[in-house]
C-alpha cells in the first residue's frame, strides 16, 4: 500500500480546469516535488489535497483512508500540515504563540475547562509547550522564541512557518514554495532544514518549488505539470531533461 495517493485528480473553475486528471504516489520517508510553469497548477493541486478547495473528480488517499471529502481540519487531524507561499503567521503574537498555534488540534479540553484553568488545561498547556520547544529545538529558532513576528527578517519567518506546521505533528508535510523570497544563503539553509526534517523527524515531504538547484539537492522524485496536466515524473535529472518540461520552461 502506497502512502498517499493521488488518483485522476481533476477540479475545474467554470470552463476553466485547473487540474487535469492528476495522478501520482508517494512512498513513506519521500521527499517529492512538483514543479511546472508560473500557472501550471502546483498551488491549485495542494490546495485540493489540503481541502481548501473541493476537487470535482479523482480521489485522494492517505494511508489507505479515502479523505477526498474531509475537511481542512480534519485532514490536519490525520497528520497532515502545510505551509503556504505567502506567509501567514501572527505578525504581533510571539515565535512561541505561532508554534503554539499549530498544537490546536491536539488540545482535548472544554471551554468549561479552558475557563477554570483545570489540571488537564494546565498539564495540556505544559505539553504543548514543550512540543514546540522541541521544533525550535530542531530548527534553531530558539533566538527568536520571545520575539514578535513582526520584528524578524523575511527569511526567518519562513522558518518560522515551517515550524508551526510541525507543531501539527504531521507524518506528511506539504511545503508550498519554501524557497520563495529568499536570498541564496537562505535557499541554502532552507534544503538543510528540509533534509533535517526529512530525515531526524522522519516526516514525508511533498512540495511545491520553483528553484530548481533546490529541487535537485533535497528531492527523491519529481513531478512536472503544465496547464494542470502532467509532463513527466521521475528523479530530478530525468524530469528536468524531459523535452516536454524543456519545451514548457523554454517556450520552445
């Protein structure tokens, strides 16, 4: 059993599709990007598998769960967390209190409970804290741990981002453009984290990226789309060198 699936995937706005009868698979422990033209379908794809949007054909498999019909919610409670290209964190609240935001789904108390600041509330509060101090731990953010949002450097909140979706505790992380906006050293130290994660965390990887010398350095397989339709799929060499994905970045 493959650990997540994509089957004819299709999703169409009025006469426009979007995605075209997508399919692939990834194997636990991947890290498998998606690359293609500005306008190819990339966000549009991760947007049908975090259930933002509602895909109007195919089927969406994870761990041999049919979750086409969930919620966004609770596609996060199975284990699965994202990141978007343009950052969306807290720019007043504190590097924790975004972490902090991503351990919502395991919280099981009451409003009742969260009033009168309950045992539970308070050992819950306690664990979720040191959750997220472990992800600053891996990600070397600790610096940053008191500091607002608002106050970091671009490419600090990218990081940032990619943390808080940690704190989900997910088993497959989806990274929308983790690389957008960031300088070369950024980029860089970027593919570092990625790998860490992949690797220390053992969390799979599925990604959406538009820099190819970091879709090289840190992906397994790659798919390429084009208008919504798949190119080629392969290692990274094999799908770079595709004459279709050639002709498609190129315009020839």
């Amino acid at each position: 059993m493959t650990f997540f699936d994509v089957k004819n995937l299709t999703v169409k706005f009025g006469g426009l599709t979007a995605v075209d009868d997508v399919s692939f698979g990834l194997n636990e422990g991947e890290v498998f990007t998606i690359i293609g033209p500005n306008g190819a379908g990339k966000t549009t794809l991760f947007n049908l598998i975090s259930r933002l949007y509602t895909p109007s054909a195919g089927q969406i498999i994870f761990r041999g769960e049919d979750v086409t019909r969930l919620s966004a919610q609770q596609i996060a409670g199975r284990g699965i967390a994202r990141t978007f290209q343009n950052i969306e964190l807290f720019e007043s609240a504190s590097t924790l209190q975004n972490l902090l935001v991503g351990r919502h789904r395991h919280s099981t108390t009451r409003p009742w409970q969260d009033i009168l600041r309950t045992k539970k509330v308070r050992e819950e509060e306690v664990a979720h804290r040191r959750a997220a101090e472990e992800v600053m731990d891996v990600l070397r953010l600790q610096r940053y741990r008191d500091t607002t949002i608002g106050a970091l450097p671009y490419g600090v909140r990218k990081v940032i981002e990619v943390a808080r979706a940690l704190c989900v505790g997910p088993t497959l992380l989806l990274l929308d453009e983790p690389s957008s906006g960031l300088n070369v050293e950024e980029t860089n130290a970027m593919a570092e984290w990625i790998l860490e994660i992949n690797r220390r965390l053992r969390v799979t990887v599925l990604m959406v990226e538009h820099d190819m010398s970091l879709v090289s350095r840190v992906s397994d397989r790659v798919l390429a789309l084009n208008y919504g339709k798949m190119m080629a799929i392969g290692t990274s060499a094999e799908v770079q060198g595709h004459p279709d994905v050639i002709a498609a970045y190129l315009g020839a």
